[in-house]
C-alpha cells in the first residue's frame, strides 16, 4: 500500500472542500456536469422467509438467555433501541445460500421507491420491507459507508474503461477521520497512485471502510460514499455516468434531486 498509494500533503482535498463544503462524512460534490449514485448492495436468503425480524430475533434469544443484553454504562439499548440488521463499513457477498437483492427488485415487491424523493439511499429508504424499522432475519441490507467489495472492484473496472488513461489514470484517495475512528481533523488521510491499482484501498489498514472519496488527478470525475449512507454519488462526463448506468454489475440510479 505505502510503495502504490503513498500519503500526500492535506492540501489535496482545498479544491474539494471549496466545492463541497466540509468533508466530516466525505466530500458531496455537484454534477461535473452530470451524476449517478450506485447503490450498496443487499443480499437474501435464496429460500427464507420475511415472517422473523432482526429484533424479533434478538429479543426472543434474550428470553431464551443465550445472548446478552446489551448497555452502555447504565443504559438498556434494548429497552430503548430497535435491532435493525444494518450495519457499518465494508460488505462482500455472504457466500452460498445467499443472493444478491437488486433495490429494483425489493421496490417491485414491496411498492416503495427506491430511494424516496427528496431522500438519499439510506436507512430511510423501503420502510414496507421491515417491521417495526427491523428487516427481516432473511435479507442483508447494505451498509452504511462503505461500498461492497464486488460493486467497488467492479466500479474500478468501468471508471478505468472510461478514461482516456485507462487504468494509468492518477487519482487521489480520501478517507474521512469518522472512517478511521480519528479524532484529529487537522491531517486529513489521503493517497495517491494509479487508478489500475484501486483495489488495494479497499483493504486500509485502519480503516473498515472504501474510501470516502476518490477523483481523478484531473478533476474530470469524483466519487464519494458518505459516511451516513447506502450508496455513492459520483459525478463526472455524461458518457462516464450512461456507462455506470449500463453496467449489469453495478445498481445505480439517477436522482434529480441529489443531482
């Protein structure tokens, strides 16, 4: 990691804060000219049923004593908090017995939107898929902040196919001090290298989390997994946004009002 994507100064990430504004989650761009956001991924049992939630499960291993309740200091957050089944940072696919669950699929289903209006992808969006804000034991929603292992290698491929210096592109890294877990926001954690090598940043030492940012040295695109959301916005050339939006490996939607 420290010989292909070495650390550079702070400074990198000037252009993007007088763009977006402040990058405590990750840096938001706008449409440069044009944006898509592509979609975490969510997993199912192939046969399981949606009668068991989340919570309903942990509290009846609760009663049954085979888990602990869980407190901070003198707090019962089982008595105050729902077991939703979300979770944060990195994802793969949970392997055999399991699918992948397309978001067009789920709002097909249960007859929501995929992300409401006026909404971001996040724990907001499907609220007819869980009960009592709890998903049911049989599905895997996406995490928060992170992009799944297959959707960024995946993203890598089409951003490098997409580029007039393929996967020789320079690019630049950022990761949030939430996604690392620190508590100086003075020396922002950012890396440099070819765009060919990106898979490696999926796996920072330090980190549970992709990167909340990553741009091309050319500003001619950006990406950003906020740190409280279900997906990533990237912005750049039209041609780059129709080929995110015709991959078959990658979920990705257009929102007019998160353009």
């Amino acid at each position: 990691m420290s010989s292909l994507w070495p650390l550079v100064r702070s400074g990198a990430t000037d252009w993007l804060l007088e763009l977006c504004g402040d990058g405590l989650t990750g840096f938001m761009p706008p449409a440069m000219p044009d944006a898509v956001w592509v979609l975490n991924s969510m997993y199912e049992h192939n046969q399981g049923s949606n009668e068991v939630s989340y919570d309903e499960h942990h509290r009846a291993r609760l009663a049954a004593g085979s888990t602990q309740p869980r407190t901070v200091g003198a707090i019962d957050l089982d008595a105050v908090s729902v077991t939703t089944g979300g979770g944060l940072g990195r994802a793969r696919h949970p392997g055999p017995g399991r699918r992948r669950l397309r978001w067009a699929e789920l709002a097909r289903r249960t007859g929501d939107p995929m992300v409401p209006d006026g909404l971001m992808p996040s724990h907001r969006c499907f609220p007819s898929a869980k009960k009592k804000g709890s998903w049911p034991l049989s599905m895997i929603p996406p995490t928060e902040g992170s992009l799944d292992r297959e959707t960024w290698n995946q993203l890598i491929v089409t951003l490098s196919q997409c580029g007039p210096e393929g996967p020789d592109t320079r690019c630049l890294a950022y990761w949030s001090p939430l996604s690392l877990g620190a508590t100086d926001f003075d020396n922002l954690h950012v890396r440099a290298g070819r765009l060919g090598d990106a898979e490696l940043l999926y796996d920072l030492s330090g980190a549970d989390f992709s990167p909340s940012n990553l741009w091309a040295d050319d500003r001619s695109w950006v990406l950003c997994t906020d740190y409280d959301l279900w997906g990533t916005k990237i912005a750049g050339s039209p041609a780059l946004i129709d080929a995110l939006l015709n991959d078959p490996e990658i979920e990705a939607v257009r929102l007019p009002w998160a353009h």
